[in-house]
C-alpha cells in the first residue's frame, strides 16, 4: 500500500484579527490536518487572537515575524518549519476567508499525482474589472514567454510537494508570488493541475491594486531572462 504524502496547510496572517482565528476553524472543522500559522509582523491583535485560541492544540503551529516581510516570505517561514517537522508538501490558503476550505481535501489527493497544484477562480463579469482583464493578459504573455497556459494567475489557493520547491523557489516578497512561480513551472516543464475553486471577495480595498499589477507585468521580462 502507498504510503500517504505528509502535507501541511500553511496561513499566512496579516492584520487579520477578525478571520484568521474563523479561518483555521473551519479547515479543522473540514480535515484534521496539521496547520501552520505564519504572522507576518501584525500591527492589530492577530497573534494575541491566534495564540489565545490555537496555543494548546498540538496540530496547530504557531510562528511569528517581527516585522512585517511581505506574503512571499511568510510563505517560505511556513514552508520550511513544516520541512523540519518532516512535511512533504505544503498547501496554501489565505488567512481571510477568501479561500474555501472545502476544497482542501481535493487538493491533497491531487498532490499525490502531480507535484503541483493551482486553484483558479472563474473570471466572470462579476469579477473586477481588473483583476479580470489583467489576469487575462498577464495569462497570455505568460503563456507566450514561458509555455504555460495557467486559468488564474493571481491565486493563492495553491500547493506543491518538497521535491519540486527548489525548481519553483520564489524571490517575490508580496504580490506576484503566484505570478513568479507560474513562469518557473513552464521554464521548468514541470507537470500541475489545476483546480475550481469558489470566487470570493472579502474586502475591496484589498489585494492587486493597478501599482501592484503593473508591478507584476514589469516584472515578467525579468523572469523571463532569469536562469
């Protein structure tokens, strides 16, 4: 029988004192798993929140930056706590709610087949005008340059296994993560699935503004030329 990949969920937080804690309840209340909680350097009461609830609950792993570092390194803070505790893949789900649990489950049997796996939302009229349209052509000149046909490039819904990470190692600090690591997939040729997830938006004033996603696109014909 094949023994089952060790896997955890990794939460980034910041400045979430009122989701986070709901957050990590309701992946518990979905799948018993093992949880890391990153606090990137909260200036409310996210840690007090987290600590107060979570300290005594041996599946939940509490860490902490001093600072504020950005999304990209709470990412990697999470990612190698949980290759010290012996994981073998990490899954990664916003602390505010906007990625549904449920599909969780989905993503771990994925991982088992494939060391990649991307959630995508369906980009409708509903979306922001934006992030759709945005998405759409960073999609296509993605797909263009690096030979990589991926349905959301923005989402943070997403999980790999620890024989891949040093072939998809990001250097993106906040938004863009997604973006980077979709460019060394298809430089790489490395094999993923995708998976539909539910579109969710909590706040918005939050997530790509037009700065962050001009950001985003300057960035590609570094990527690109990068070896």
């Amino acid at each position: 029988m094949k023994k089952k990949t060790k896997i955890f969920v990794v939460v980034p937080v910041f400045n979430e004192e009122l989701r986070a804690v709901n957050t990590i309840k309701k992946i518990l209340s979905i799948i018993n798993i093992n949880i890391i909680v990153v606090d990137d350097g909260s200036t409310d009461d996210s840690y007090k929140h987290l600590h107060g609830e979570f300290v005594n609950d041996k599946r939940i792993f509490l860490s902490q930056h001093i600072i504020n570092l950005g999304k990209g390194a709470a990412m990697k803070t999470g990612m190698k706590i949980a290759w010290k505790l012996g994981g073998e893949a990490v899954i990664f789900i916003d602390a505010d709610g906007q990625h549904n649990p449920k599909y969780l489950p989905k993503f771990i049997k994925k991982l088992e087949k494939n060391p990649i796996v991307f959630g995508y939302r369906p980009l409708n009229k509903k979306s922001p005008w934006l992030r759709r349209n945005g998405n759409k052509f960073a999609g296509w000149l993605i797909g263009v340059l690096f030979n990589i046909k991926r349905k959301d490039l923005l989402c943070g819904f997403l999980g790999f296994r620890k024989d891949v990470y040093k072939k998809i190692i990001w250097k993106s600090t906040r938004y863009g993560i997604e973006t980077e690591m979709a460019t060394k997939v298809g430089k790489n040729k490395i094999p993923f699935s995708e998976i539909k997830i539910d579109t969710i938006y909590i706040d918005k004033y939050k997530g790509v503004t037009i700065f962050d996603a001009f950001k985003i696109l300057s960035k590609i014909p570094f990527w690109y030329f990068e070896k």
